[in-house]
C-alpha cells in the first residue's frame, strides 16, 4: 500500500472513530446548523460541561472534521467538510466493491439454480 494510501486509510479511521460518539455527532450537527460557534455556545446547547466540550472538540479537529480560529479573545469552531467527503467516498467505494460481489454470487447462484433445473428436467426425460 502506497504512503498516500495509508494516509487516506488513517484519515478515515481517525473520521470513523470521532462520530463514534454520539456527543461529537451532535456537535457536528449544532456546528453545521450553525455555522460557526464558542465551545461556551456548544456546552450551552449539550449536556456536558465547557471543558468536556472543549476535549471532544480536540477530537474533532484531529480528526479534521472542524477547526477553530481565534476572534478576539474567543475561539470559534467551525465544521471542516473535506475529511467527512472523503470518508464518504470511502464508504461509496466500499458499498460498491460490495455491490459487485453481491452480484457475483447472484449470478452463480442463479446459474447453479438453473443448472439443477436443467438437470431435473433432463432426468425426467430418461425416466
């Protein structure tokens, strides 16, 4: 596997394994909503403390899911698209090798189906 390869596989992973929490996904759905907000905001909208947000907001951004840029004396989060594309794009690549092999075992499947039949058929006759 190529170096960019592994980059784009760990890139995913690190996508993959940032929505696995339920808390992430929904600050992602309030950034998206949004457009931009504090992490003061954020806690304001979720169950969990500023500093809790903060950390999963870390998660996020290592992931490269959102980014923060300095205001003044804030910090405002904002959701970074391209690293949830991709993954999803990985995702249709995988959905489809799936599809084609999906496919594949229909056809044999089939084939064996009227295989048998054939073999019935021709039996029937011999009898």
């Amino acid at each position: 596997m190529t170096d960019e390869r592994l980059g784009a596989v760990d890139a995913v992973d690190s996508v993959l394994g940032a929505l696995a929490d339920p808390t992430r996904r929904r600050l992602l759905d309030v950034l998206a909503a949004e457009g931009e907000a504090t992490a003061t905001t954020l806690a304001g909208r979720l169950p969990v403390s500023r500093q809790a947000v903060v950390k999963h907001l870390a998660v996020l951004d290592a992931a490269g899911l959102v980014s923060g840029g300095r205001v003044g004396r804030e910090v405002r989060y904002a959701v970074r698209p391209a690293a949830l594309d991709a993954t999803a794009r990985w995702m249709a690549g995988l959905a489809a090798d799936w599809d084609r092999r999906l496919a594949n075992i229909k056809r044999v499947a089939e084939a064996a189906e009227q295989e048998e039949r054939s073999g019935d058929r021709s039996q029937d006759r011999n009898t």
